[in-house]
C-alpha cells in the first residue's frame, strides 16, 4: 500500500504527456517535413477535469526532419474546465504541468500552472526557455472554478 501511494504521489508530480489533436503546414520545403503549426492537448496531472490545448512551431525542412532544428518560441494557450474539477495532489505555486522539447540541446517550451485563490482560479502561463536566455514570447489562460453540470 505504501508503494502505491508513493507511486500516485511521483505520477502526480510528473509533466503530462501531450495527446496531438491535429496540424497545419504553414510554409512548403522541397526537401524534408513542411515547417508546421502543431496543436495538442494534455490534462492537468494534478488537476481532474481541467484540459489545456497548446499550438506550437514545428520547424521543417532536412534539420526538422532529423530533429535538429531549432523551433521558434510562438506558442498559444487555451485551457478548459471539461468536467468536475477535483484536485489530486497538493498545487506547487508555478509548478510546470507540461513540457515539450523545442531544440536539440537547450531549448524547451513549457507550461506552468498558479493558483489564483482570491479570484478561485486556476492560471496557465505557457513560454519558452534556455540555459542560456529566455524569451518574453508567452500566453495565459485561466479557468475559473465552477460547478459542474449546474
């Protein structure tokens, strides 16, 4: 039993995994995958009934294609109450709940999560990072805490 509250404990604590809703091509390349627009959606892990959906670039070409190159900052965010909302795990103020790759070594975008208690509302910030610098390129959403099916 103390082995399967540690392991919910360490799931919960873990970024979601992304679910790829669909993609646009947004400019043609002769040689290797288009440069696209990207959108996937992952649930809260800490957060029941709580869904994000993320676009994202995706760099194209003979160095997207082998994973190589490096994809712009441009990111959007929308998040949504789909069900009951019911938390699983103690919220950590700017916890990042998802984070995806965006270059070989040193870049990554990513999405983190505050709680807004006097207003009841959850707040999604999405941005890209580096070692190095960040970007101020970045998107919010927020759900407000309501009943469900009332």
């Amino acid at each position: 039993m103390r082995i399967l509250t540690v392991l919910v404990l360490w799931l919960a604590a873990v970024p979601a995994m992304a679910e790829e809703i669909g993609e646009v091509d947004t400019v043609w390349k002769l040689l290797g995958a288009n440069h696209k627009i990207v959108v996937e959606v992952f649930d809260d892990p800490k957060v029941e009934g709580v869904s994000c959906f993320v676009s994202r670039a995706k760099t194209g070409g003979i160095s997207g294609s082998l994973g190589l190159a490096e994809n712009t900052s441009d990111a959007s965010i929308a998040c949504r109450q789909v069900g009951p909302i019911k938390f699983v795990a103690e919220l950590d103020e700017g916890e990042e709940v998802f984070g995806r790759r965006s270059s070989i070594l040193f870049k990554r975008i990513q999405v983190v999560r505050f709680f807004d208690e006097t207003r009841n509302t959850l707040v999604y910030l999405t941005y890209s990072d580096r070692i190095i610098e960040g970007s101020p390129k970045n998107s919010i959403s927020a759900v407000v805490i309501r009943p469900w099916g009332e």
